[in-house]
C-alpha cells in the first residue's frame, strides 16, 4: 500500500472559546483535519491542532517525504518525516501536521488489519473510560448551572479552567471553585486548570502553592496548568509541595520535550495532546515514558472527534489511563461524526471497537465547517 495524497480541511464556523490574550473567534482556524489517501482505496482521516494555512504549508515541505510512503508503518514513516525536518524547528506547525498524518496513518494500519488502534498498540486494557467535561470558567453561578446541566447529561467527571481564574483575586477564585464543588455530587471529580499558558499569566510559584492549598481544602482532584509552561524549576518546587496532583505539558511536542519534566518529577499527571505531540506513534512513547517514572498519563483533548477517538484508543492501550478529556458543546466534537457519542449508565464512554479509530465522520459536517468536499 501506497501514499498518493495527503488533503486538509480546516474548521471554522463553531470555533470553541480558547481564552488566550486574543480571543479566537468562531471563524479561527485552531484545528485542521488531515486525509491520507492511498492506492487501494484505504483513507485515514487524522487531526492537527494548528491553523490550516500552516498545515497546508507543511504538506508542501512533506510531500518529497511521504509520497508513495507506507502507510501500514505508521511509526517508520512518522519517524522519517520528524528527523527530516527537525531543523525546520522541531515542535512547531510541521510536527502538528505529522501529528494528523501520523494519526491518519493508524487508522489506515487499523481499517486494513481489521482491528480497532488500541489493539495494534499492543492489547485493550479496558472498553471504556471515563471521559470529563471541561469547560472554560465563568461568574460561580453560571458555571454552576452549566455543570449542573451537564451532570444531568450524564457526565460524572468534570473540569473548570481558565476565564477569571487566577486573573483577580483570591477571594474570586475560591467563590468559583466553591459554587463548582457545590453543584455536582459529592463524588464526581472536580478538577481545575488554571490555563498558565495564557499569553499574559500573571501569576507565579506562592500564587500557585496557596491556590493548591486552597484546592485541596475543597476536594478537587488534580491542578493543571498553574505556572508558566516552561518554568521548569518551579513546577519541580509545587508538585513536591503541594497537597494535590499537579498536572501539565498540552503545550509540549515530541518525546524529547517531555524527558526532562518526567525524568525530573515536575508533574504527577502528564497531559501531551495527540493532535501536537506527534500523533499516535509519538503519544505512546511518551505515555511509557510516564509509567516508568511514575507519573500517570491522562492525554489533553481540547481539540476534535479524531483527536478524542485517539485519545480512547491510547487510554484503552495504556494500564493506568482512566480518564480522557471532553471538550462539551463543541461542533468539532459532537457534531463531526456519524454515530453520536454516548455516555452509559455510569457516565463511561466506549471504546470504538471497530477498524482503525472506529469511528466515521459526517461528511456533510466536515464540508459545512471546512469548505472542504471529500467523497463517501
């Protein structure tokens, strides 16, 4: 089998709120979807978080590299790609766009083997998993009536982040995470992000110990994202000494980048996100990374359906990922593919047990946010 084209699509027209300095709108380009096209008629769709303009201009400098590729050897083909282009800036919108190929990829080795990805990965530790509803923060009562809304939907793990958190005051903060704690069960998950990578985080080290403190006193579960995201030293210094697990790295790319953050014990929990790192090939890696130095790996999904079937298929291929991200209200998410998501009973979401990524995307939906037409 053969690689003859590789197409994006860019979405737009139902771009989530980010909460970066400059707010994106709903015509921004953020997440790029990416078709490989093969000789036998076998498409892999995957997706890249990055502007279509830039992922377009990466397949311009990739194409000598992949064409007439294999893709039934996602992780040679990826490699080739990353070590041919490293000095073009390893890390930046080339590796995005390798992330949605290589995804791609995967699901063409799955449709082509007949077996859903996280089989190939090595084995199905579980069939499901709890996916949590993030949300971006807001005034406590209304994010109140938001997380009530969506524990009646069925979701039973949530997170907050963003918005004023971290950008006020103290007093602020603990308002909004008490109005959360207080609007869903006691035993639901509650987690916060206080989204230190803003273009303009004002906040440091004694902001962020005080706030874990705070935090912990009110039973939430991890907290992601409190310092600056390369502030190193510092996220050493808060994971030894706070209450409560420290999360990050959504903004770090490729297994190199995460080697010292691991090795060094900056995080309890490790957030790479498939759609930047690297795709599928380079996720794992940094996922066994995680175990060996005994950090657990929940992958960041604030990004597309492919990205959050990715995210499914890592979490049923790795032994302690129990949980994956669920950006809620998203077009990009729930709108994109053909069968709906769906919680169970207990708010779990399946595993797609089907070829590949084990999920078909709406056609009609891609077009409608892409402008983008691609054959049934």
């Amino acid at each position: 089998m053969k690689i003859t084209e590789i197409r994006a699509a860019g979405l737009r027209r139902g771009t989530p709120k980010g909460g970066w300095a400059n707010e994106i709108q709903e015509e921004d380009c953020v997440h790029t979807l990416i078709a490989v096209f093969t000789d036998e008629g076998v498409t892999g769709w995957g997706s890249s978080f990055t502007n279509d303009e830039l992922v377009r201009g990466a397949l311009g400098v990739l194409s000598p590299l992949y064409s007439g590729e294999n893709p039934l050897e996602p992780e040679r083909v990826s490699e080739k790609l990353h070590a041919n282009t490293f000095w073009m800036g390893r890390g930046g919108s080339i590796t995005h766009a390798i992330s949605g190929i290589d995804i791609a990829m995967w699901d063409i080795l799955g449709k082509a083997t007949g077996q859903p990805v996280g089989r190939l990965l090595g084995g199905r530790y579980r069939d499901r998993v709890r996916p949590y509803a993030s949300l971006l923060m807001c005034e406590p009562a209304e994010l109140a009536g938001q997380l009530a809304s969506l524990h009646a939907q069925g979701f039973r793990a949530f997170k907050i982040g963003w918005g004023p958190f971290g950008r006020h005051s103290a007093a602020k903060d603990e308002e909004i995470v008490r109005a959360a704690r207080n609007a869903i069960p006691s035993d639901c998950l509650l987690m916060v992000d206080a989204g230190a990578s803003d273009a303009f985080w004002p906040q440091g080290y004694k902001w962020a110990v005080r706030t874990a403190e705070m935090l912990a006193d009110h039973g939430v579960h991890w907290f992601e994202e409190p310092l600056a995201p390369d502030n190193l030293r510092d996220y050493i210094l808060l994971r030894n000494n706070s209450p409560l697990p420290i999360a990050g790295g959504e903004v770090l790319t490729r297994r190199q980048s995460f080697t010292p953050w691991l090795q060094q014990g900056a995080f309890d929990i490790v957030q790479p996100d498939v759609t930047k790192v690297g795709g599928i090939s380079e996720e794992r890696r940094i996922a066994w990374m995680a175990e060996e130095c005994g950090v657990k790996f929940i992958p960041h999904g604030w990004n597309t359906a492919l990205g959050l079937a990715a995210d499914l298929q890592l979490a049923s291929a790795n032994r302690n990922t129990d949980l994956v991200e669920y950006l809620t209200g998203s077009p990009f998410v729930d709108g994109l593919v053909e069968s709906p998501w769906r919680l169970d009973e207990e708010g779990m979401l399946a595993v797609p047990d089907g070829p590949g990524l084990g999920i078909s995307l709406n056609l009609d939906a891609v077009e409608k946010h892409s402008g983008v037409r691609f054959s049934a």
